[in-house]
C-alpha cells in the first residue's frame, strides 16, 4: 500500500483523476473566461467520493497504461500553457471553490498546486518502494 488506502496503480489513478480536472479547468477557463466551471467535484468538497469515481474507473489498467495516460494529460496541460503563454490569459485569478484558502487563484497557480499535490504523492510512492 502506497497510502492508507489504496496500492501503487490506485494511486497513480488518483493522480489522473486531478489532472483531469485541472486540464477540464484549465481549458474551459482559456476558452470561456467565465469562472463558472463545470466542477468534477460536488460542491461540499467531497473529494472522497471524487477520488472513489477516479480509482474505480481505471482499476483495471494496469501501470504502464495508468502512466500513459497521465503523461498524455500532462502534454495537453503543457501545451495550453505554451498556446497561452504570451497572453494575459495564465494570470487572471479565478475563484475555484475547492481551493479553499487559495483562492482566487491564476492558471500559474493551479498549476503548482498541481505539481506540489503529486509531488507529494510521489514522496510517497518513494518511500514505500525503495
């Protein structure tokens, strides 16, 4: 087990299933400009039951796929900042509501959040394997 709950591929699964979400954010904010985004999550911030829907949904991929998939995501993500990147665009603060204390936040906020949350879990991932 990598955390309390869940095995090496569960949690790379939950990795994806954030990327998901700051990709779906992050695109609907650089095409609309409206902070009313879709949210993946409810709106009490029951991020257990996201991270449920995550795990659940690749449970049957195997590691190479999971890290894949999330490479993909990560290239989208990249690619949208890259697009952006001589706009104005990457810094307009938005109000994301599962931020919490960090919101309003910038697209170059979000996506430090981003990497700090798997950097995390990637400390983790490195201290149960080695």
């Amino acid at each position: 087990m990598i955390t309390s709950c869940w095995n090496l591929n569960e949690t790379v699964a939950h990795l994806i299933g954030w990327a998901e979400q700051f990709r779906d954010e992050i695109k609907f904010l650089l095409k609309t400009k409206d902070q009313t985004f879709p949210w993946h999550i409810s709106s009490k911030n029951n991020w257990t039951d996201f991270n449920d829907k995550n795990v659940e949904k690749y449970q049957s991929s195997d590691l190479w796929e999971l890290i894949n998939i999330i490479e993909q995501i990560n290239e989208e993500i990249i690619n949208m900042i890259r697009e952006n990147k001589d706009t104005d665009q990457l810094n307009i603060k938005h109000e994301i509501r599962y931020y919490g204390k960090f919101s309003p936040v910038t697209i170059t906020q979000m996506i430090k959040m981003k990497a700090h949350h798997e950097w995390e879990h990637i400390k983790q991932i490195k201290e149960k394997m080695y």
